[in-house]
C-alpha cells in the first residue's frame, strides 16, 4: 500500500521495517485494520493532521500455536501506525 489516502493524507507502507524503527521514527502503533478498509482509517487520521503508515503483519510475530491464524491475519491485515506532521516539520 502506498501512494496517497483519502482526504489528501500522506499513507504509505513501511517496506518492512520493525516496530522499534518505527517508533524511534516518531510513528506510533495504533492497531491492526483490514485491509480493505485502510481508506477510512487515512481519511480519518489525516482530518486530526496525522501521517499514516501501514506494517503488514509478520507470521513470526504470533506464537507457534497460532500459525494457522497468522496465515489468514497476516493476508487480510495491517498495522497502523500514525505520527503527527509536526514531527516531520511539514
């Protein structure tokens, strides 16, 4: 997912990095949404004058017992992570 999202806010997927690089990047985690419906979130995080970023979700993160679900969440799913444009200095 990259480009721009709805309302005319930044969105764009993270290319792989970890959680710990994000947020020493300044992004906070806010939760996993489907992916079909990553227009909304960007629409309604970019109205309160936040960027948006997405993580795809990483099978290695669930517990071994979980694997079976990871491979469905991991396909349908991503993290969202958002940080103000105050911080970037835009």
């Amino acid at each position: 997912m990259s480009g721009e999202g709805a309302g005319g806010g930044e969105l764009s997927d993270t290319g792989g990095q970890l959680p710990e690089e994000l947020e020493a990047a300044g992004w906070q985690r806010r939760f996993e949404a489907d992916a079909a419906r990553v227009d909304e979130v960007v629409e309604l995080y970019t109205s309160l004058g936040c960027e948006v970023t997405t993580r795809a979700l990483a099978p290695q993160s669930f517990a071994p017992e979980c694997a079976s679900c990871a491979l469905t969440a991991c396909s349908r799913y991503v993290e969202i992570y958002t940080r103000t444009k105050a911080h970037t200095g835009a």
